[in-house]
C-alpha cells in the first residue's frame, strides 16, 4: 500500500488500489475532506495513548511527541510484547535519529516492509508522515491478525461488524465510513456483546449524537477503550476518514475478542446440529419408505397367493391379464422405491460414520433384510401365481374341449338313440307272415350289430364324462347327468333287444321266409352306415394341438383316411347295386311291398346323403387342418421372434452386469472416472428399455397363442424382468456406494491415491470378487497396508477389537464402506462429543449448564429451538430454574439414542 509520502507496506490486502492513490481520487472527485487529518490526529493519538499508560505515560501533540524516539519505542514495546534496543539518551538531532531508526526497524523486523519512511522527517515532525507510521503500526499490531473466513484484514473486520449487527434495525454495515456516522452500529456491536449496558430500543436513526455519545462514553466507561473520535467530526464530515474508524473499531474487536470463542463453538454446535437433524430426516424418510413398500407388499401377497378362479377360460385369462398389468404398471414403481430405499440406507450410514454418529437401525421388521427377505417372497410368489396361471389356462383349455367333445358325441348318440325303445317293444311281428317274421328277425340281428358298433361310442362318452370329473369341470353336474341318462338308456336298450331277439326266435320256428337281397344289403349297408357315421364324426371332431409336429400327425392321419375312400366307394356301389337288383326282381316279379326291406330301415337314398356328406366334408377337413397348420407355423414363428430377442437381450444384460461390477470393484480409474462410467452404464440402461417392451408385448402374443414352451431359448421372460430389475438395481446401488465413497474421500480429506490404495488391497484379498472379506482375509488385507498385528495373544485382542468395529453385527464379513471407513478414521479426525461439550462449555461462560436465553442469543433460531426442545434439564446443584444439560445432550448425539 502506498501511503501520502510514498511508503510502500504489505497491507495492499486493506486497500487494494493503494491508499495514496484513493486519497488523490477523492480529490479529484472533491470528496477530500480536511477533516480527514484532524480525525486521524486524534484517533491515532487516542491509540497510543491506550497503551502508553499502561508504561504510566501518554503523548499530547502525536507529531511532537514522537520526534525524540523515546516514546515510539516505547509504544513498540508495549505493544510487541518485546524490548527493543537500549535508545540514545542524547538530546542532539543524530540521537533522536538513531532512536527512530531503531523504531522503524523493529517494524521491518515484523515483516512491515517500509520504503521513502526516513527517520529524518519523523525527528522533522512531518505530520503525515508520522500518521502514516502510526497508521502502519496499528495495521500490523491491532488489525492484521484480525482473520474472518480466511478474508484480508480489513475485509475480515468488515465481516465481524456486518455479521454482529445483522439482527439490528437500521444498522447496515457496508464500509467503514458513512455506515458509522449515526452511532448505531457502535451501540449495536455493544449491545450484542454487552445488552446490559444499552438499552437499543430507545435509539433513534434521528439522533446520531446522542447515539455516539452514548457508545463512546459506555465504551470508555465500562469496555475501557479510549474516546477516540469526535462525535461532530462524524456528523459533519461528509464522509468519515475510514483509517480513523477501522482504529477505534478494531478495539471493539479486542474488547470482544473472548466472545470470539463463543462465536466459534457455536458454529461448532451448528454444523454438528445441522448433520443430525439431516440424519434425523434420513432415519424418518426410510421409516416412511419402508413401512409403504412393506405395506404394499403385504397387500399384494394374498392377490398373488390365491388360487380362486370362477374355473372358465375366460376367467383365468382375465387373471392373467391383470398379473400383466400388476408387472408392467404397479411394480416397476415399487423397484424404484426399492431402490431408493436402499440408496438412502447406505447414504444415511455413510454420514453416520462420517459424523463418528452410531448406525442407524431401523425398528423391528423393517431392516433391509428383512425388505429384502419380503421382496423375495413377492418375487417368489409371483412366478408361482404365473405357473399356475399358465396350467389353469392348459387345463381349462383342455375342459372346454373335452365338454365340447361330450357334447356333440353325445347329441350324435342321442339322434341315434331316438324312439329305439318305441321300436324294440313294438309287437307288430304277431301280425306278420312268415316273410315278413323272418325280414323282422333279419331285421333285428342288423339292428344288434348296429348296437353293438354303438357300444363303443357309449364308452367314449362315459370316459370323457369321467375325465371332466376328474379335472373338475365347472359344470360337471349337468354333464354327469346326461351321462347317467345315456347309460341308463343304454341298459334299457341291451334289455330290450334281449327280449325282442326271443319273441323273434320264438316266431321264427314258424315263419322261414328270408329275403337273401334284403338280407344281403342290410348286412352290408349297416356297417357300412355305421362307417359313414363315423367317419362323418371324426371328419368334425374337434381337436387341440401345440405344435407342428402335433398337426403334421394330424394330417399324416387325414391323408392315410384319404387314400382308403376308393375301397369305400366300391363299397358303396355294391351296395346300391343290391338295391338295383331288387327293384330289377319287384319290377320284374310284381312283388307287393317288396321294395320295403324288411331287414333294415336304411336306405339307398339314405346312404347316397351320408356319402355324398362324406365327400363334402373331407375338403372342409382339409381346409381345418391347413388353418391349424398356419396357427402352428405363426406361433413357431413368434416361438423364434421370442428366441431371437431374448438371446440377444439375456447376454446383454449379463454383460451389463460384469461391467458394473467391474467398475464397482473400483479396477478402472478414480472415483470420478467410475462415476461417470455408471452414469453412463445407467443411462446406457435405461435407453435399452425399449427392447425390454418389446420383448414383453411378443411374449404377450407368445402367451395369448397358447405356447407354452420354447426351445429355441433358454431365457424366459421372468427370467428376463428378473436380470433387468437386477442390473438397475445393481447400477443405482453401484452409484450410491461410489458417491458415498467420494463424500467419505472429501469429507475426510484422504487423497485419490490413498483410496485407491485401500481399493487395491481390498480387491487382492477379495478372490471371489463378492464384494466382501472374511476375517482372516481382512486381516492379511491390513498387514499389506502396514497395519501391525502381532500373532500372540495382544494381536488376536487388537483384531477382535478391529473386527467389532468394521463387523459390529458379527455377520461374518466385512464390506468394503465398512473397510474404508475405518481406514478413513485411522488416518483422519472427526468431531467428538468432547469437542461438542467444550464448545457449548464455552457459550454457557465455564457454567456445568447452560439457559435457553444463551442458546437463543448464540445459536440460529433453528438451531436454539432444536436445542431447547432436546436438552434434558440440569440436575445439578446451583442451577436456576430452566437450566438446561449440555454435556448429556452432546454425549447422547454420538451414543445410542433417539436423537
């Protein structure tokens, strides 16, 4: 800094333009008030004066007083602390020189570097130049150790003022001039230290005279600080000499100096306060996330645990509908939620240890393993509710064809049934002739044998009834009644024929007249009816397949019944060739009634229907089975669709998964570098998810075309949802062990190179990469970092105690957080409860307790409130009401509590 003659000191942090060059810009400004010097005359006077008389001596005239060097070193003396040389004791002019030299060079000796500062001139009384000394003087003994937040001198003192006066009204400190003309920031700065001193209320912004009277004088009387400013100069000097005012301030500074200790340990309180409400915050957000995630797990588990279906097709798919979209809309949210939850855990435990606080254990039930216990029972049940879905559906599948199946067998059997009874009690063989007996027997043997060749369709329908019941066919009843009407039927019809096949034989003794062309077709004719019959029926029967190959044996099958219809129809011809020669012999013999078989009621006309049906139905057949065909070849399609994509989407993710953890075996760079790359991994992640959507509508179609297996993948799609929900879960836990890392590397001041030497000795122990170390591996891991753990007796002890500390839970592992945190604690300090009791020992004034008036006074509101309401109170004896205890509050932060 340049002063007024030229001198050049260190002090260019007060005034950063210089001082010389400041005084000659308000001059051209005409701002340079005359003032200036008078003000200063007097204030540097004051100064000197407040520590002369502790040597029991004083100057008058600063200019005079000094000429001799007598009193300067004097003043240096008293200041310093030191002695200087012994002085001349001449009065000649080169004695009082060598005096001053003496002076200014103990100056110099203080790191004060003075430059055109001639002793000549101070033994000359040059007035500026003698205030400049002064000036420089004051700078280095009153206000250079003055030290903010690391600010310069001057900034540091503006600070102090501005940050005591803050809560004052109509106090704004800005400089060190105009902000202290109405007094009130001197009355303020006392008021907070001392309030019982001022009475602030009863000031005024209107009389700053009285304002500066009133500090000045309590100032002098009860803080012992010298008046050294005129309270006329301040008023009617436009703008204050700033060198003056900086003087008298800064023995505020001193006087308050002791309250300086309370300031600091109440910052202290307050960044410890500060880390614990923002646990407290942590702790009750995960309470909250894990009694919503917990709840919602349990609400969810009977859902998933049911089996209860209205027991139809329509029913189960509906289920399965829902379950899709339970997987695609409610729990992608709750995996987050998962997440987070987690994330904060470890985030919550990391500052724990950061701030030397206990872990953090949650109430009963809602540990992380027990979270974790509870999300693997949802995952379990969830792929047990989809199997059971998926065989349901297959069972279901299989009723509803199988009732169908009863159904048209049973109608077919039914029409073929009707009025048999009616015929086979009929008596109308006693009013026949011989012919005609013999036609009704003939007639009768037919109708067996047709009977007998329905004996096997009766057993179809009982056996599919049976398999309903066996699979639990919601309609059941109906079905077993029909059955039962069937077969009762049938026993009625077995009786019956019996007994008609005795009247026959009775009367064919006396009626032998056969018709052998009759007779001849209907023996032919019936079984070939009855083939007709049942080719009509296999050519609609319905059928069920899941595969192509199931179909091509379908129609292999169709194809082999194809090639059999030319013997058929040779069949079929000579049978209607039967009936030619009979009405060839009726028409040509007259017979009456011979064109009536007596022997069957089929017909000609009757077989050329079911034959020409026959013909018909084997192209719509064919037509049956190339649909089927196609259905087969689409869902072998989408079988591949899946195939290809998963088989793409299953490595993928696994790759993902050895990167990550690669990066979070912390092999590649440094914590930034890894953090970035996860960044990355995680965005990487989340812009794959389309493919994931994908997946999951072609396995919608998978499922909804009824493909139940597929081996062209080993990847499933729960599989599949199972990886994915692993690898994002994988990356946010990932990113939150790396950035609590970076907190625990910053916060306690280890470099990159000693975590990454932690990292590395970690991870050499650590031979199965899990992520964690055995007892005896943490032990070698400890000795490699030149940790002494001797092999006797002491050694084991130093590492059981080292193993409370890193395993506190005893589960038998230790993690790498818990590793590096006490690695971190060996190699850096934390705050203590010791240091917390000393700080707030230091606001309670030496006092075993302290009031909740002292904390408001030096605490953020906040903070005072956060105090009062925790601190038990004092037990003590001599305390006045109220008091409260600090030294339990501060042991119970760093303790077991609920703080």
């Amino acid at each position: 800094m340049m002063m007024d003659n030229g001198v050049i000191n260190n002090y260019d942090g007060l005034y950063p333009d210089g001082y010389m060059e400041q005084e000659e810009e308000w001059e051209r400004e005409g701002l340079l008030d005359p003032a200036w010097e008078k003000q200063q005359k007097k204030t540097f006077t004051a100064w000197c004066n407040s520590h002369l008389r502790k040597a029991g001596t004083g100057i008058e005239n600063i200019e005079d007083d000094f000429r001799n060097g007598l009193k300067l070193m004097l003043l240096l003396e008293v200041i310093s602390g030191e002695t200087l040389p012994k002085p001349d004791r001449g009065k000649m002019r080169f004695h009082k020189i060598a005096n001053v030299n003496k002076a200014l060079d103990f100056i110099a000796s203080k790191g004060v570097k003075l430059v055109s500062i001639g002793a000549e001139e101070i033994v000359d009384g040059n007035l500026k130049m003698t205030l400049g000394m002064i000036w420089t003087i004051i700078l280095r003994f009153a206000i250079q150790d003055i030290s903010v937040e690391e600010m310069t001198a001057k900034e540091g003192l503006l600070l102090w003022c501005q940050r005591k006066t803050a809560p004052y009204k109509n106090v704004n400190v800005q400089n060190f001039h105009l902000s202290f003309k109405d007094g009130l920031a001197f009355c303020a700065l006392i008021h907070r230290h001392r309030p019982d001193l001022i009475d602030y209320s009863k000031l005024s912004k209107d009389n700053p005279l009285e304002n500066l009277n009133t500090a000045f004088d309590v100032a002098e009387k009860y803080l012992d600080i010298p008046r050294m400013l005129d309270p006329d100069d301040l008023i009617n000097t436009p703008k204050p000499d700033e060198r003056a005012i900086m003087t008298y301030v800064s023995c505020y500074y001193h006087a308050f100096q002791g309250a300086q200790q309370a300031e600091t340990a109440a910052n202290r309180i307050c960044k410890v306060l500060k880390v614990n409400q923002e646990n407290e915050r942590l702790m009750e957000e995960y309470e909250r996330l894990a009694s919503d995630l917990l709840d919602w797990i349990r609400r969810t588990m009977p859902w998933l645990n049911s089996r209860q279906t209205d027991n139809s097709l329509a029913g189960c798919q509906k289920k399965l509908e829902d379950y899709r979209t339970y997987r695609r809309k409610h729990k992608p949210p709750r995996v987050e939620q998962k997440a987070k939850l987690e994330t904060n855990f470890n985030t919550l435990q990391t500052k724990l240890r950061l701030s030397n606080r206990p872990a953090y254990m949650p109430t009963e039930g809602k540990m992380v393993s027990d979270i974790a216990q509870a999300w693997k029972g949802l995952e379990i049940a969830e792929k047990a509710f989809e199997e059971w879905l998926l065989s349901e559906m297959m069972r279901l599948e299989r009723l509803e064809y199988l009732a169908q199946k009863f159904k048209h067998k049973a109608d077919i059997h039914e029409d073929w049934t009707r009025g048999k009874e009616e015929m086979l009690q009929s008596q109308d063989f006693r009013q026949c002739k011989l012919n005609d007996i013999k036609a009704l027997k003939k007639k009768h043997e037919a109708f067996e044998s047709d009977l007998a060749a329905h004996q096997d369709r009766v057993e179809q329908i009982a056996a599919i009834a049976q398999e309903l019941n066996t699979l639990e066919y919601h309609e059941v009843a109906s079905v077993n009644a029909r059955c039962q009407r069937i077969c009762s039927q049938w026993d009625r019809l077995g009786a019956l024929t019996q007994r008609r096949r005795h009247a026959l034989d009775d009367a064919e003794r006396v009626l032998e007249q056969i018709d052998l062309l009759h007779l001849e077709f209907a023996k032919r004719a019936a079984p070939f009816n009855n083939w007709l019959d049942g080719t009509r029926e296999d050519l609609v029967d319905m059928f069920i397949v899941h595969t192509i190959e199931e179909i091509s044996g379908l129609m292999d099958a169709h194809a082999r019944f194809k090639a059999t219809l030319g013997e058929a129809d040779k069949e079929y011809q000579a049978i209607v060739n039967l009936v030619h020669q009979v009405e060839s012999i009726v028409k040509q013999h007259q017979i009456p009634g011979g064109l009536e078989n007596p022997y069957t009621t089929l017909t000609a006309h009757e077989l050329n229907r079911k034959w020409s049906d026959v013909r018909q139905l084997v192209p719509q057949r064919d037509a049956t089975l190339a649909a089927e065909l196609r259905k087969q070849q689409n869902n072998e399609n989408l079988r591949r669709q899946f195939a290809e994509k998963a088989n793409a989407v299953g490595p993928w993710i696994e790759r993902q998964m050895d990167a990550v953890t690669a990066i979070g075996m912390g092999l590649q760079g440094s914590l930034e570098d890894q953090l970035r790359r996860l960044k990355e991994y995680e965005a990487g992640v989340y812009a794959y998810k389309p493919h994931i959507e994908e997946l999951e509508r072609i396995h919608q179609a998978v499922q909804e075309g009824m493909i139940f297996e597929n081996r062209y993948s080993q990847y499933t799609m729960e599989t599949l949802r199972v990886g994915w929900e692993q690898l994002l879960t994988s990356i946010n836990r990932t990113i939150n062990e790396v950035e609590n890392q970076i907190l625990t590397r910053d916060s306690k001041g280890i470099t990159q190179e000693q975590l990454t030497e932690f990292r590395a000795s970690f991870n050499h122990f650590d031979k199965n990469r899990t992520g964690r170390l055995l007892p005896e591996e943490l032990k070698s891991c400890l000795v490699s970092l030149g940790y002494s753990i001797g092999k006797d007796r002491q050694g084991e002890l130093d590492f059981q105690r080292i193993l409370a500390v890193v395993d506190p839970n005893n589960t038998g592992y230790v993690s790498f957080d818990s590793f590096l945190d006490f690695m971190t604690r060996e190699s850096t300090d934390t705050d203590t409860a010791e240091q917390v009791i000393d700080s707030f020992r230091i606001l309670a004034g030496d006092k075993p307790y302290i009031t909740a008036e002292e904390l408001r006074r030096e605490l953020p509101p906040d903070q005072a409130e956060y105090c009062v309401a925790r601190m038990p109170p004092y037990r003590g004896p001599g305390a006045p009401p109220g008091s409260l205890d600090y030294m339990a509050f501060s042991t119970a932060l760093y303790g077991e509590t609920d703080l």
